[in-house]
C-alpha cells in the first residue's frame, strides 16, 4: 500500500496521535460543567454523556438558543483558560510515540508538508511539541482557541483553516486520529483519514463509525506506506 498521490500533506492529532500524553478528562468534564453552570445554563441542558466536548456543544447551543449569542465566545474562553491549565499539569511527561518523529522527518524529506490539528489549547501544543523538539518541523498548527469555537475540531472549518496555512486544499491532506472527531473532522471536509489505535477507540469502535475506516496500529505503521 502506498501514500495516495493527491496527497501534499499530512496533518496528526496531537494528544494519543502523535503525542503520548497524560490528560485528567475526569477535571476537564468538571470544568466544562461547573464554567456552563456558572454563566446560567440549566444543568439539564448540558448533555453529560459523551465526554466534555458533548457538555461543550450543548451548553454553548442552549446560549444561543436562549439568546446569548453574545456570550458564547466568552463562555468558551473561560473554559478554554481552565481547560489548558488542566492540561498542562502533565505536559513535562508527553513524549512523541515511538516511530512519530521517524515519520516527520521522512514525510519533510519526501516533500510532504505537516501539520497538527488539536483540541487542545495553543499555549499547551506549543509547550509539548517545543520541549520534544518537534514544533519546528510542523508547517501548521491549528489549536482550539486560534480560532471561534465553531471552527474547532470537529468541524470541518480546523482542516480548511489548515489547508489555508499550508496553501493546500483539505482533500489534499491526509489526517491521522484516535478519536472520532479527527475522522468527523477529516469526513466533512474532504480530507483522507487513517484512524490509530494509540488512543482510547479499537478497531471495532472504529468499525462501528464507519466500516470503511482505514486503520493502523500507531502512526510508525505509516512509515511503510511512505517508503512505498
């Protein structure tokens, strides 16, 4: 198997992708919940299964539903701010996975341009890829704050505003991800996709988003395919 040629790019989510790293999403579910409480969202309007981007979406829905349109930028920066305090507790420990770095630097050898698009927050990214000595060799970085809370990942908007940083279309780039947003993101705008098994999802939870999900072990498995 090799790379598809309509591929110019390559583009990884950060945290379980590219990074080994250690988040409390327990906190962060926490922070999302009491930031939404505080600025009046009725606690039956937050949806609480699904993780903290679910009490994200609907608390942010129930303002605008509600007429704060105003306060939804807000809310979100608020939260944003904690959330990346939260992950910053156990930066000092990420650690690129094993074969990552290989993969970066045969893809910038190849002429490939790289790119990270990350729910996490600018200054967190930052501070990992730079103390791994990696932040250099990415073309493009989108984080959850550079831009509104609607163009974040899972929108397809993060792969458009990084094809617009790289110069490249979204369907010229190939994402990596451990989540189904990485795949949601990558689906809706375009992009080609491969989903790893480094982070929290097995091949049957991947299968059951979309029976079609190309899959590899960890992003060394894509060393292969390039040399092909």
């Amino acid at each position: 198997m090799a790379l598809d040629p309509r591929f110019k790019a390559v583009a990884f989510d950060m945290d379980g992708t590219f990074m080994d790293t250690t988040v409390d999403y327990v906190k962060l579910l926490n922070v999302v919940f009491d930031e939404l409480i505080a600025s009046g969202v009725p606690e039956s309007a937050i949806v609480r299964s699904g993780g903290a981007l679910s009490e994200l979406k609907s608390g942010l829905e129930w303002l605008r539903m509600n007429g704060r349109q105003d306060d939804v930028d807000v809310v979100f920066g608020r939260i944003s701010d904690r959330t990346t305090n939260v992950e910053m507790e156990h930066a000092d420990s990420s650690k690129p996975f094993d074969g990552a770095v290989e993969v970066l630097d045969l893809l910038r050898r190849k002429g490939y341009k790289t790119g990270i698009i990350t729910r996490g927050g600018r200054s967190y990214a930052e501070y990992v890829l730079k103390i791994n000595d990696v932040w250099h060799m990415f073309d493009g970085i989108v984080a959850r704050d550079d831009f509104p809370e609607s163009e974040a990942k899972p929108s397809p908007m993060a792969m458009v505003n990084l094809g617009n940083m790289l110069g490249l279309k979204a369907d010229e780039i190939l994402f990596l991800g451990d989540h189904k947003t990485d795949w949601l993101t990558a689906r809706d705008s375009g992009a080609g996709f491969y989903g790893v098994l480094s982070g929290r999802l097995s091949v049957a939870d991947w299968k059951k988003a979309d029976e079609n999900i190309a899959i590899l072990d960890t992003v060394k498995d894509l060393l292969e395919i390039i040399q092909n």
